[in-house]
C-alpha cells in the first residue's frame, strides 16, 4: 500500500512574493509530491508550506526548499514577529497513511544528514526525530534565535549541530524533525495590547501549566494583540477548548476576541468536532453532513474518510501478518493494540460525557480523563509497531555473522533490553488506561458504563499479554539484576490492574443495574 507523508516547512520569508514564489517552484519541481498550501505572513516574515506524497517524493521536496530558501534569504537583514534560526527555519514531517512516526523520523535524519552534507547547513533534529532530549522542543533549539546561534554555535558544545558544519552563516540553521499534526491558530483581541496576550499565552499553554499540547505567544501584528498558538494534538486538546480558554483570560482584562486566523491546513475532524461542541450537537454523526454522505455514495473519501479509512486498511493488514507465519507481529503488538482499545473504548466514555447538561457537574474531570486516555491511546498505537521492530532487532542481532562474539553478544544484549522495555512500557500504560476506565465507570455517562468495564478487562488483557513478553526477554538478559527487577515490576503491575478490573465491574454493575 502506498504510504503518504506531510511535511510543513516553514520559511523566513513572508514580504517577497518572487523569494515564495521560487520555494514554492521549488516543491512543484519534484516528482511525485503535491503542494498543497502556501501560506504567508508579512508581520510574521514568514510562509508555511505544506505538501504530500511518499516519503521519497517528500524528502527531495523538502530538500529542494532548503536549497531554494538558503540562496535567496539572508537572517542578517531579516526581521519578524517570529521565532526563526534559519532560512529554512523548521521542517516537519508528519505521518498521513500507511506510516508512521518512526518512520517519519528515520525520513527526517536521512534528509538531515544530506542537507549538512550537501548543502553545508547545519542541521539540529527535534520531535520524535531528536537524537539528544534536550532536543525534543523545537523553542530549545531556538533559543536566542538566529542572533544568539551565531554567536554561539562552534563556541558552545551545547550548539553542536546534528549534521553540517558548526559554523555561522546568513542562511542560519534548519531544524528538521517529526510530529504529530499540528493546527497554527491564532486569535485577535481588540486591544493592541501585546503584554495582555503574552499573559494570555502564559495562562494557556502547557510549559506554563495550562492546558495539554498548546504552545503560545502574544504577538502585536498589524496594530492588534495576537494570542498566537500551536496544537499539537488537536484530538486530546480540542481547538473549541482552546478557544473558549482564551475568550475566558481576555474577559478578565475587558477584552474579547475578534477574529481568529488558521495558518495552513486543518483536519475536517477539528473542524466537526467545534461545529458540534458549538452547536450543541453532541451526536452528530459525520455521514449526517452532506458532503460527507454524497461522498461515500459516490466512493469517494473526503479527507476525514481518508483518515479512517486508513486505520481501517492498516487493522486488516495488521491481522493478516498477525495471522502469517511470520513471527512479528505476535503479542507484544497485539497486547499494544489491546491496550489501545482499551484507552480508546475510555476516551469515547469521557466523550459521551463532556458537555451533557446531566454531567455537568464531572465536566472538568470527563475532560482531564478524555485528554489523558486520547494520549494513552496515541503511546500504546505507536507501541504495536515499536515491538514488532524491537523483535526483528534482537534477530538480526542472533543471525549477525559479521562482527565478532564478543560483540555480537553485546549486541544481542542491548536488542534484548529494548525488546523487554518495549511492552513493560505497554504493561504500564495499559495499567493507566485501567485505571482511567475505573474512574469513567464511577462518574461517567450511564449509558456507556459497560463500555467503560470492557475498557478494563482490554486494559487487563494487555498488561497480562505484555507481562507475558517481559518474562521471555528477561529469561535472556545477562543482567540479572535487570531481569529481577523486570519480573518485580510485572507481578505488581498484574496485580494492580486486577484489583482495579474488579472495582470497575462491581461500579459498572451497580450504576448499570446488572
């Protein structure tokens, strides 16, 4: 099946038309990738490109607007409201179908390590794709901006790029990584007071102790505040939660909102998901829109179809090579994807639960365990993979005939030990994700408490499952401490989340009426 990638470079430029125009022929030139959207900001000084196709087809894109933006944009005479390090400022790619964030990131180091090579920028590496953690948060990278990594980078240890020389230069450097999708959202106040949406911004974004997967800052653009954010899992973090938050902070200085500002693309979920919260149509089901219906009649998928009839696809090629002769995936995978359920069946109840008049009372805790167990269903998805990975590791390290034993049984070690984190990881989440069902069972909408029980005996599954694959990795180790300590961590973890099947069924039972 064909795999589709995005990527969404952001480039300093967003006043000269024939500087975009050049990037933009730049992405066009490339076999195989569609352009989607170009996007510009004069205020900013910055444009958002976002283009599509297989994960080849999008590197050489990607690599071609790095190439494009570093002969034509130099950071000495450039000034924005934005944060910018380089030229090519930052190049996310994002899983769309048939991939995933691994394999993202294995696309963002390969294009990482020709740019430095080929190009002679330097590279830093962030999200999934990071090779250090500090590296992880894109504004860690970025801090001082372009300004301050010149002054810093071949001086400091801590500016050492990932790729490329270690050196200044106009063109700056360019991040390049992998995430999650991301909404870029903005929202004017009627004030040109831009310490009141720097205030705002603190309140609402998670580095601050706001709200999950919501980074912020005020800016001033064209004489207006300007809360300006990134979500990064709209999913977990509803855009009309975010919205609503920000309307609630600007009220406590008299002001109000007047507009808001998409730049880029949004998922259609995002999108339905406000018109439902706004509408007050709580169940409104998609195929009740019309497009969405015509659409299907007509076999066509709109680009929510496309969204679930990927997983759809993907669950049934994922059966058929759990039901080959191949060894991976077995179950650790199928114990991830138990877990998964498990957290997703828990994050419908929260759902089912979250602004319904009846449960108005359990709002606030409904939408912290709808966000917690929407995270936990993302970690344990992308865990069916990592063990399915984790296993081909620990046999290619078996049937590695080219290095010596001493080495070969290092190796043998260190693929075991990932093979056994792996679904002591999914154990752990799984024992999470139960207890998350513990507590929608006990307070959540009625109607749906049997789901919230299903929820514990899958999270139960899941956690006895990956016990199962700790205990044959650890049988393996050399280290026998680590093995003990594996063992340890999986008896309570099997006991833990026993003792909470049983109160979530004895609390399902008793507000079910069974």
């Amino acid at each position: 099946m064909n795999k589709i990638i995005e990527c969404v470079p952001n480039i300093s430029e967003g006043r000269r038309m024939e500087v975009i125009e050049a990037v933009a022929d730049a992405v066009r030139s490339v076999p195989g990738v569609t352009l989607l959207d170009v996007s510009s900001d004069p205020d900013h000084n910055r444009t958002v490109l976002t283009f599509v196709g297989d994960p080849d087809a999008v590197a050489e894109g990607a690599f071609q607007v790095i190439a494009a933006a570093k002969e034509r944009i130099n950071l000495d005479e450039h000034t924005g409201e934005h944060p910018r390090i380089g030229a090519t400022d930052v190049v996310p790619f994002v899983p769309v179908r048939n991939t995933n964030a691994e394999e993202c990131a294995a696309v963002a180091r390969k294009l990482g390590q020709r740019v430095g090579a080929e190009l002679g920028v330097a590279v830093y590496l962030y999200g999934d794709a990071a090779a250090r953690p500090e590296r992880e948060k894109l504004a860690k990278i970025r801090r001082g901006q372009y300004e301050k990594w010149k002054e810093e980078v071949g001086v400091k240890p801590e500016r050492e790029p990932d790729f490329g020389p270690a050196q200044p230069a106009t063109w700056g450097a360019t991040v390049i990584g992998a995430r999650p999708f991301l909404i870029a959202y903005n929202l004017y106040l009627n004030s040109d007071a831009v310490d009141v949406a720097d205030a705002i911004s603190r309140r609402i974004r998670t580095s601050s102790g706001g709200l999950p997967n919501v980074q912020a800052k005020g800016f001033l653009v064209e004489g207006q505040a300007q809360v300006s954010m990134n979500l990064t899992n709209f999913e977990a973090t509803p855009i009309h939660l975010v919205q609503e938050l920000v309307k609630r902070e600007a009220a406590q200085y008299g002001l109000t909102v007047t507009r808001a500002e998409l730049i880029g693309m949004i998922p259609e979920k995002a999108l339905l998901e406000s018109a439902k919260y706004y509408l007050q149509l709580h169940d409104l089901a998609d195929d009740q829109v019309l497009e969405i219906k015509m659409a299907q009649a007509a076999g066509a998928q709109s680009a929510e179809e496309s969204r679930a009839a990927g997983p759809d696809q993907r669950l049934n090629d994922f059966l058929d090579a759990v039901g080959s002769s191949e060894p991976a995936p077995g179950g650790g995978s199928v114990a991830a994807l138990a877990g998964a359920l498990a957290a997703g069946l828990t994050q419908m109840v929260a759902g089912l639960t979250v602004g319904r008049k009846k449960y108005a009372e359990v709002a606030e805790q409904a939408q912290a365990i709808l966000t917690r167990a929407a995270t936990l269903r993302h970690e344990l998805t992308a865990a069916i993979q990592e063990d399915a990975d984790a296993f081909d590791a620990v046999m290619a390290a078996f049937r590695n005939k080219e290095i010596g034993p001493e080495a070969r049984t290092q190796a043998i070690e260190a693929a075991t030990i990932v093979a056994g984190n792996v679904p002591l990881r999914v154990a752990t989440l799984a024992r999470d994700a139960a207890g998350l069902a513990e507590e929608a069972a006990a307070m959540g909408n009625v109607n749906a408490v049997t789901d919230a029980a299903s929820a514990a005996y899958m999270a139960q599954a899941a956690v006895m499952a990956a016990g199962l694959n700790v205990r044959v990795n650890a049988v393996g180790l050399t280290d026998e401490a680590l093995a003990a300590a594996w063992r340890r961590q999986v008896d309570e973890l099997e006991a833990e989340v026993s003792a909470i099947v049983a109160r979530t069924a004895e609390k399902a039972a008793a507000r079910g009426g069974f």
